[in-house]
C-alpha cells in the first residue's frame, strides 16, 4: 500500500486507513482507503485548507443520513470527474 500521509497517521483496518477528527466538538473516527485519503488530502492542499478543515466542511455539507466516510469518497469522486473534464 502507499506510503501517503495517510497511511503514516492512520491505522489500517482491513484495507481501511482510519482517521480521528473533531468535528462539531465530538470526536470521530472516518476509515477509508489510503488513495482516498490521498485524494482528499490533495483537494485540501489545492483548496489551501487543513484536512480536518475539509473533513468538518464535508460534514456539514453531507446529506442528512449519508456516512462521512460515503461523503469524503464521493468528493474525491466528483473531483476527479471535474478535473477529467475538457475545459
């Protein structure tokens, strides 16, 4: 698996690289892929945010009932599709 920060700072779990967050004064735990959190730490980087800034924007933007986790994928997804679109 890839060496990315995330997989430095998290704890991998089946595959699954988890991440703790504070996040609207609560603690969380998110598990995701190393290559999505390599994506979402790159949309950060390209924003100028902290992950855990984007992390908290995700979640306050989620649809009511969607997991974070689902949130944070489908961000990278979206991005991905943005940048792979002809200008």
């Amino acid at each position: 698996m890839g060496g990315g920060a995330a997989g430095r700072r998290g704890r991998t779990l089946s595959g699954l690289v988890k991440r703790s967050f504070s996040l609207a004064g609560h603690r969380t735990s998110v598990a995701l892929e190393a290559e999505f959190w390599s994506a979402v730490a790159a949309i950060a980087q390209r924003r100028g945010q902290t992950l855990s800034a984007l992390v908290a924007e995700t979640d306050a933007a989620r649809a009511p009932g969607r997991p974070l986790a689902s949130a944070l994928r489908l961000l990278a997804l979206q991005d991905g599709q943005d940048k792979s679109l002809p200008d």
